[in-house]
C-alpha cells in the first residue's frame, strides 16, 4: 500500500522538478531581456496573449464537451487579477527596486504562505498531535528560515567565475541601494508573492468544479492578457514600449508564453488537482536554486556561502513538509481502507 502511494506521489513530484526547472529558463531569459531594456509590463501583456493562442486550440480539442459555469469564470478572472496579473508586475518592479537575487529569494516564501493561507480555508488540515503535521509546521519554519539566510547572509564566495562578467555585482543585502527604496522593493515584493500564494488556493477551489486543465489555462491567460494591456496602456502611454527589438527579445518571450505560462500552468494546475495547493508551492525555492545554477554557467556569477546555506535549508524544509504530507495521506488510506473492510464485515 505504502508502495502504490509512494509511485502515485512520483509522477507529480518529477513533474513539479521539471516545471520549476523551465520557470528558472524564463526567468533567466527575462533577466537578460530586461536589461535590454525591454518594457516588462509589455512583455507580460504579449506572453499572456501568447500562452492564449497557444492553449486554446488544445482545449477546445480535447476539452469543448465540458461546460463553464459563470461561477468558474468569475474565479479564473480572478485567478488571473491576483495569480497572474498583479504578482507578474509587481514581482518585477520589486525587482528594479531591489536585485535580481533578493527578489528570487522571496519566492521561497510562496509555500509558506500558501500553506498558511490553506489552513483556515480548510484546504489543508495540521493535526499538530501526529508525526504528519509535526513534520509540516517544522517544514514550513525550516523553509522560512533558510528564505531569511538567503536573504540576509551572504557569505564568503564558494567558487570563484572564469571570467569576471559582471560588471554591476548584484549583493545580497542593500549595501550599496539607498535602504529606503530596498524596504519598498521588499513590501513590493512581499505582496507579490502573497498574491501568487493565492493563486494555488484559488486553483484548488476550481479543479474541484471544473477539472479542465487546458481550458483553465487558455481562459486564465485571455483574461490576464486583457488586464495586462488595459494595465499597461494606462500606466504606460508610449506606444514605443509595445515595440519589440531583436530576435533574442522575440524568442524569450515566445518561449516565455508557450511553457512560462502554458504548458508550467497547465502542469500546475494539473498537480493542484492531484496533490493539494500546499504540494504544488512547496517546489517554488527550485526556481531560485536552478536560477543561481543557471546564473553561474551562463552568466558566470560567484556562488557564496549564504546562497548554498540557505538553498540547502530550503530543501530541507521542503522535503520535512512534503514528508509529512504524504505521512498524513498514507494514515488517511489506512483508515478509509479499514473503514471499508468494518463496513464489509457488517
């Protein structure tokens, strides 16, 4: 029995490595668009439009017999206003306010909002008294803990770049930024990631009724689109931001919508509907490890103590969440298997 589940759990959590492994591409690709130059609030408008263009031929093959209720689209609009949208913006003003490092840093608090966020919505149970939920709050704090090492240490470099290529070193702590922009660049960010945090419950409400994973996401991403381009033209009112500049511009974003928004979403919510909203968060601190990876092989960054101190914390508490989750799912089939072995005895 304890095998069957752990094979059932297998599927979701190699999916989950994969999604957040390709999320860190996206996020490498805008970092190096963005210090092109390259409005972000334009290119949030176009890889939602794309993701949209992409996803709706598949969902109307394979899903046009199913239904939308107004209720389902009142909550993928508002999926996509507080999941989509706003946390894609503001995550990225947060990050001209503050670093590139820092900001990926925060999303390591996702799960732990989500988690938190869970509990009284009766999404997620904690029964502090089993070995289970023990292991779930001690989790969450190992990951928080690990997010503040990240944050505030940094530590002597590990391995030294071949090449010096960076020419504006981006540091943990607000050496070198006045602290008042960084304490807005954090609430900024903060907020942001709250807000992604209620993506997770907000989809987790919505499998339950509509289980359509493609239509989810080619409806959610035709509704961030529009808000994004209302969002943009009337914050922006340059019509030179909408203009694109070069193929490297062209294919980030293209590759952005596709798998950034398309495909990662649909496997996320794929994983929401299978495993639980607080399953699915718990694997956003691989996007920052996989980025710092990727940011010393392509972009030959330093890699310091606090960084590897911290990912590995994050891990930790990770694994001692997911740990106890699938402990409290295997004690739940153990009591509805002998639940349904009384009942056939009667």
């Amino acid at each position: 029995m304890m095998l069957t589940h752990c094979h059932e759990l297998f599927k979701p959590v190699s999916i989950m490595i994969l999604v957040n492994l390709a999320l860190a591409f996206v996020n490498l690709l805008m970092k190096k668009v963005l210090n092109e130059g390259t409005d972000y609030m334009s290119i949030i408008t176009y890889r939602q439009a794309i993701s949209f263009i992409f996803m709706a031929p598949i969902a109307f093959i394979y899903e046009r017999k199913h239904k939308v209720e107004v209720r389902i689209i009142f909550l993928l609009f508002l999926s996509a206003l507080l999941g989509v949208t706003v946390p894609q913006n503001l995550f990225l003003l947060g990050l001209e306010y503050t670093s590139a490092t820092f900001s990926c840093a925060f999303l390591n608090m996702v799960p732990v909002f989500t988690f938190i966020m869970a509990v009284p919505f009766g999404i997620e149970k904690v029964n502090v008294q089993s070995k289970g939920g023990k292991a779930k709050v001690m989790g969450t704090f190992v990951c928080i803990g690990g997010a503040l090492l990240l944050v505030l240490y940094k530590g002597m470099p590990l391995i030294k770049p071949q090449s010096q290529y960076i020419a504006d070193k981006v540091t943990s702590v607000p050496s070198t930024a006045k602290l008042e922009t960084w304490i807005i660049g954090s609430i900024i960010l903060t907020v942001s990631c709250l807000l992604w945090s209620s993506w997770f419950i907000i989809q987790a409400k919505i499998s339950k009724k509509y289980p359509c994973q493609y239509s989810c996401t080619a409806i959610l991403s035709l509704f961030a689109a529009i808000q994004s381009a209302i969002l943009t033209l009337i914050i922006k009112r340059n019509n030179a931001s909408w203009i694109l500049k070069g193929k490297l511009e062209i294919i980030s974003i293209i590759y952005a919508g596709l798998v950034g928004s398309g495909l990662c979403y649909v496997a996320m919510s794929w994983c929401v509907k299978q495993s639980g909203p607080v399953f699915t968060a718990a694997f956003t601190p691989l996007i920052q490890i996989f980025v710092a990876i990727l940011d010393f092989s392509v972009l030959k960054e330093e890699i310091y103590l606090g960084s590897v101190a911290g990912s590995a914390l994050v891990i930790a508490g990770m694994y001692i969440l997911l740990w106890g989750k699938s402990k409290e799912q295997g004690q739940d089939v153990q009591k509805d298997t002998q639940t349904n072995q009384d009942v056939e005895r009667q």
